[in-house]
C-alpha cells in the first residue's frame, strides 16, 4: 500500500511543481514574513495613549497635583481643559477624549478638612475593552495619589494589600500574545491558500485524474502532496518565530524543539481539512465558501487569539474543539511564554494528532469517491 | 442609445444575475443563512469582559477571616474557582496548564496579621493576555481593598473615585463588537460575491459572450454590482435584526443612516471585489487575491484592535480602509445614538473609497475585457 520509491516520486513531483511556481514560492516563504512583520507593527492592545479631558471646578493645588499625577502616569494626555461639565458630552460624541475627569469645587477643601473628597471618572464606555482598562487605570492613580497624602499627612497604618505579580508577561506587553498568535494565524493562512494551490489546481487542471491511473495509492498522494507542505510549514515557523524574538522581543522560554511536532500536527490537520473539502465539493465556489468558513473567520475569532475561549458560553466552546489553531496557539504561547513542554501541552497535541488523523481519513476516503 | 433601452438592459442582466444566484440553493443557502449563523456564532465569541475568570485559591492560613477574603473574591462575579489546595506548587501548575488565569494565595498568619498590622494575599496572575490580567488585577485589588475597609482593618481612603460609563453604562463589550461583526461579515460577503461571480463568467467563457452583446462596460458593471449589492442590503437589514432580537444590542440612532452607510460601504466593498476579479483568471485565485485584502482590511480596521493605538503611520493608512470608517459609524449609531453632525467625515470618506475604487476597477475591468 505504502511504497517509499512511489512516495518519494509524488513527493519529488511536488517540489518540482513547487519550485517552478514563483507565486507559490512567494506565498510559501515571503509571506508569511511580511504579515508577521506588518501586523506585528500595527496591531497593539496596549493602551497607552488615552486622551482625556479635565474639568477643575476647584482649581486649588491639590486638584492642579492630581491632574499632574494623571500627566506623570504617561499613559493619559489631557487634550481639552473646558470649563464646565456640560462641555464634556460633545467631546464624548465625537470621540474628541475618552474619559473625562471631574474634580469638583470643594475638593481642596474637603482634603484639607479630612473629609472624604470626590473626583467623577465619565468614560466612553462603547468600547467597553478599552474603557475597563482606561478606568483601572484611573483608579489606580487616583489611590495611589490618596495613599500618598495619606503618608505625608497623619499616621497611617498600612491597609490590607493585595501584592499582584504577573507571571509569563510580566511587562504586561500586548505584543508578547499578539506576536505568537499572529504565528499560528499566519501558519493557518499559508496552510489554505498552499492547499488550494495544489489541490484545488490539480482538480482543475484534471491532473488529479492522472494522478489517480497511475500505480500511485491513494494514501501515497495524501501524504506525497503532504510531506513536502511541512517541510515548508516548519521553516515558515522556524523563521516567523525568530524574527518575532528578535523583531519584537517577545519572550522564548521555551525548547525551540517542542514545537516541531504540534506544527507538524497542526500542519497536517490543517492540510487534511483542505484535502476532505476540495475532495467533498465538487464546485470550486463552493469548495473555497467552505474553506473560508471553515477556516478563516472561526481561525480568528474562536481560536482564542484575541477572544478568551474560557468565556465563551458552553455550546461555543464547544465547537472550538473544532478549531485546530485553537490547540495549536495553546502550544506556541505556552512554549514561548510560559517555557512549557510536552509534560503540559501533551493535551493539546493529542488533540490535534486525532484531528490530523481524522481529516487525513475523511480526504483519503473522499478522493476514492469523487475519482471513481 | 435611448435612455429607457440602456436601463432596460441593465435591468436584464441583474435579473439574470439574480436568477443565478436564486436557482442554486447551495448559493441561496451562502447568501442568506451563512451571514446570519456567523453573526450568531461570532456575536457570542466577540467578548473581553472580564468575568467568571477561573482562579486557584491556596489558602494555607484556614481561618474564619480567610474564608471570608474567599467567599468575597467569588461573590464579585469576576472570579470562579478553578480549584483549590494547600500547597502553592498546585497553583503553579494550574497556571502553567492554563486551567486557572489568577492564583490567590492567603499565607498562613493572614487572620493574625490583618488583625494587628499590616497583611498581605499574594494575587498571580497568567499575564498572557495583557488585557485580562490588568483588568482582573484592578478587580483583585479593588476586591481586597473593599473587604478590608468593611472589616475596619483598613482607613477609608481620602478620595473617592465615581465613576459613569456613557453610552454603555454595564460596559459589554459584546455590544461594541457585534455591530463590527456585522460590517466585516457584509465585507467579506460582498468581496468574495462579486470577485467570484465575475471570474467564473471569465472562466466559462460567457464572459465574451456579454462582451459581444449590446451592453457597454459600464452597464456591465452596473449589472454585476447592482445585484449582490441589493442581497448584501438585505443581508446586512437580516443580520442588523438578529443583532437586535438575539443579541439585545442597543439600538440608539437611525435606521435610515444606517442603511445609507451600508449603501456607501457596498459601493466600496463591491467595487474591491470587481477589482479583485480583474486581476484574476481563475476563482480560485479570485480567493486567494480576496484572502489578501480581507486581513488586512479586518485587522487595521479598529475590530479588535483599536486604531488609536496603532503606530501613526498605519493609523494613516486605516483611513482609506472602508471597514473601519463603516465600523465607526454602526458603532457610533447603535450605542450613541449619533447623526450626520457627528459622522459627516466618516461618511465623507465612505463615498470618496466607494467612489475611487469603482473608477478603478472600471477602468481596469474595461481593459482586461477589451
């Protein structure tokens, strides 16, 4: 069933093919660059440049030191200083700022006096993502600006603290879990478009046909058209992860070694994907409708690259486990983040090894099929 | 040529265009149902609150008072127990499995320390996700801090910070980004639509066929454009309801802007997709071609990441992006409620993309078919 010289003869056939096609050439290695590179510029969570308006109703010191505090946090530049509240609404509604700060007329005196003393935070809550951090934010300089009088003022004792430590991230840098997701988004793209190139295209060329008369097995194209896609797989990963270290200096903790194997599974799962469907559907319309269904859109948004899969309801997460770049983002942010190994991503590779195996026996099935 | 003549013509071909579209249930079924089951699906997954986030608790102190401490964190909402056990090494590995986000860690002492003087509970946090470690550190902090001024063990702090959310007062972030839902499933829709009809006429050859019938170019592209912009309109007023019915986004603003925004948008989106089909002889490398636009076009758009906080020089290029001045707008009617007086230059831009971009693509589609 399974003749080393007829693989290697469908594998040799493939590079050759491979080797010849400039585009496929640029798609394969190119671009998986420039993508990683553009986007890893681009694209940021971080927030860090929050404009704000001030209103001072008290205009004493104190309200002047906690509006400076705000300057000093480096994360907030006040763009507008109106003089009454009512100026802040149309400021809003055309984004002009995304939080205003109240300070009201008796807030000097009501520290002095040892009073409770009030400021009012109003923020653009429509994006809600931004808004929850822009506050936290707020809140922190506004208590840390508290606990500071507090000290230089009467005895205080210390509070019960809460000590934070943030592990894996610890710069809490938005790109250290853009960088490794971009990876896996970038791998799942160069894995569609490589299988339409060379399955879709032998299809319509009717070389699959061809292909199918000659003493080659079934299970010889798969993997033949297979073999030489991770090999291009595994540099495209190899390189895009070294840039994104050196690049971006997103941490490596992990064995570079460890993400050979999930990328050859992931690769393959992804491959056999393309392979069931081009084999399934006989339109190409149709065929690419699938795929881009199946892939793309889903590979974004259910994969957990940017929405967290532990927070979507249950029936969701369900059919996550469907989403093979789900696992696989597990893998690469576990291995350069987190500095894990198979002890811990053993799960995830399982997973996609039945996934991989799946897909493979579905494509191998539909080929005798759609030929005979 | 009479003016009555060209219309009818036009007329002919959207109908035959339609007729394609409406024989083929395969395609009816792409058309109408697939954007409303990715709406559906995507509407659920497109969330970043921060809540319900799975955290470890070792608490080796097993008094009353740290029993309280960990009924409180968990009454918030914010927090769910993922599990819990006596020696901080679980919590590690709970982290590194990613089956816990945050770590709360009560020492042994606690009780006796927040009695007398000062005590500290150690809160871990997965930082993978910058975002929901920041927020869930603040929800921590805030927690502990709550707990220990009602317990007296700690000084009302000297300034109280209130806080209001305009526009979207519960901060969910699901009714941000289902409206983006809806303008990058109607630009992917439309893009892949039109690419994809065009090339397959290319293909089978018809497309010669229209060449060497009375239709002049432009009627051309009218006819091929008018029908999927007239699904796309139904598309985007279905989806727009689901959005409503299933969803409960709030709908502040006018439905007539809106519709005038998605005619702009499709105008400009539409006219990708025909620029796209003249640079492509097959369908599939109509996809692929798609494929390149639609990332970029998704990402730089202010979906998922905010273009405010893009480099100035992408920032730049994000305004000849339609998606993100479509999204600003549908944003901006659904949760504030504005008009023209505030969109006017998102609208401005609409029409100058849509505009451009047509010229464009005519002028290409002229020369590739001649």
């Amino acid at each position: 069933m399974l003749d080393p010289i007829r693989l290697w003869a469908v594998v040799r056939k493939e590079l050759l093919q491979f080797r010849r096609d400039t585009r496929s050439l640029v798609l394969a290695f190119a671009l998986p660059l420039v993508l990683l590179v553009f986007f890893g510029y681009a694209i940021t969570w971080d927030v860090d440049d929050i404009r704000m308006a001030v209103v001072d109703q008290d205009r004493g010191e104190r309200a002047r030191e906690l509006v400076d505090a705000f300057r000093a946090a480096g994360r907030f530049s006040v763009v507008a200083t109106p003089p009454r509240t009512a100026d802040i609404g149309p400021l809003l509604d055309r984004a002009r700022v995304r939080l205003a700060l109240v300070i009201p007329p008796d807030f000097g005196s009501d520290l002095g006096a040892g009073r409770t003393a009030r400021v009012q935070a109003i923020v653009d809550g429509s994006d809600a993502n931004t808004a929850t951090i822009a506050l936290a934010y707020t809140r922190a300089i506004v208590q840390q600006f508290g606990g500071g009088l507090v000290l230089a003022g009467r005895d205080a004792r210390p509070p019960v603290e809460a000590r934070a430590r943030v592990w894996f991230n610890e710069e809490l840098s938005s790109s250290n879990m853009i960088v490794p997701g971009l990876v896996v988004i970038i791998m799942m793209i160069i894995a569609g478009l490589i299988t339409s190139l060379t399955i879709a295209r032998e299809w319509e060329r009717g070389t699959m046909e061809q292909l199918a008369s000659t003493p080659v097995s079934r299970l010889e194209v798969v993997l033949g058209k297979l073999i030489p896609f991770l090999a291009i797989g595994l540099v495209d990963v190899a390189v895009t992860s070294v840039v994104g270290v050196l690049l971006f200096r997103v941490p490596f903790r992990g064995n570079a070694l460890f993400l050979i194997g999930p990328t050859f599974l992931f690769l393959a799962g992804t491959l056999g994907l393309g392979l069931a469907i081009s084999a399934v559907s006989r339109t190409q319309l149709l065929a690419t409708q699938i795929g881009m269904l199946s892939t793309f859109l889903p590979g974004f948004l259910l994969s957990g690259f940017m929405f967290a899969v532990d927070i979507m309801p249950a029936p969701l997460r369900l059919l996550t486990y469907l989403i093979p770049a789900r696992y696989f983002l597990v893998v690469v942010r576990g291995v350069f983040l987190k500095g894990v190994g198979p002890a811990v991503l053993w799960p995830e590779a399982l997973l996609m090894l039945l996934f991989a195996a799946g897909t493979l026996t579905l494509a191998t099935r539909a080929f005798k099929k759609e030929l005979a | 040529m009479s003016r009555p003549e060209k219309l009818e013509r036009v007329r002919g071909l959207v109908r035959k265009e339609l007729l394609e579209v409406f024989r083929d249930p395969r395609l009816v079924r792409m058309v109408l149902v697939a954007p409303v089951i990715q709406l559906v699906i995507f509407g659920y997954a497109v969330s970043t609150d921060v809540r319900h986030t799975p955290t470890f608790v070792v608490d080796q102190d097993h008094s009353q008072t740290s029993r309280d401490l960990t009924e409180t964190f968990f009454a918030s909402g914010y927090f769910r127990l993922a599990g819990a056990s006596d020696r901080p090494h679980d919590m590690v590995e709970a982290l590194d499995h990613g089956r816990a986000i945050v770590g709360l860690h009560i020492p042994r002492g606690f009780a006796k320390d927040a009695a007398r003087e000062a005590a500290t509970v150690q809160v871990l946090l997965d930082g993978t996700n910058s975002n929901t470690a920041t927020v869930a550190m603040d929800y921590a902090q805030r927690i502990v801090q709550a707990w220990a001024i009602r317990r007296g063990e700690a000084p009302t702090p000297p300034i109280e910070l209130r806080e209001r959310a305009w526009f979207n007062p519960a901060l969910k972030s699901r009714d941000y980004n289902v409206p983006a839902v809806i303008g990058n499933v109607l630009m992917i829709l439309s893009l892949m639509l039109t690419s994809l009809a065009v090339v397959r006429e290319r293909e089978l050859g018809t497309l010669e066929q229209l060449m060497v019938s009375p239709l002049t170019p432009g009627e051309l592209i009218v006819g091929k454009t008018v029908p999927f912009a007239l699904i796309c309109m139904a598309d985007l007023v279905v989806i727009t309801l689901v959005a409503l019915l299933w969803f409960h986004v709030p709908f502040q603003g006018s439905f007539a802007l809106l519709l005038l925004a998605g005619v702009l948008y499709l105008v400009g989106t539409l006219g990708l997709g025909l620029l796209i089909s003249t640079f492509s002889s097959t369908q599939q490398e109509a996809v692929l071609t798609s494929f390149l636009f639609i990332m970029p076009l998704m990402l730089l758009s202010g979906f998922m990441f905010p273009v405010s906080s893009m480099p100035v020089g992408f920032r730049w290029l994000t305004l000849a992006n339609p998606v993100r001045h479509f999204l600003e707008i549908v944003r901006a009617i659904f949760l504030k409620g504005a008009g023209m007086s505030a969109l006017w230059p998102q609208y401005l831009a609409l029409a100058l993309i849509g505009a451009s971009v047509l010229v464009l693509a005519a002028r290409r589609f002229h020369k590739t078919a001649a």
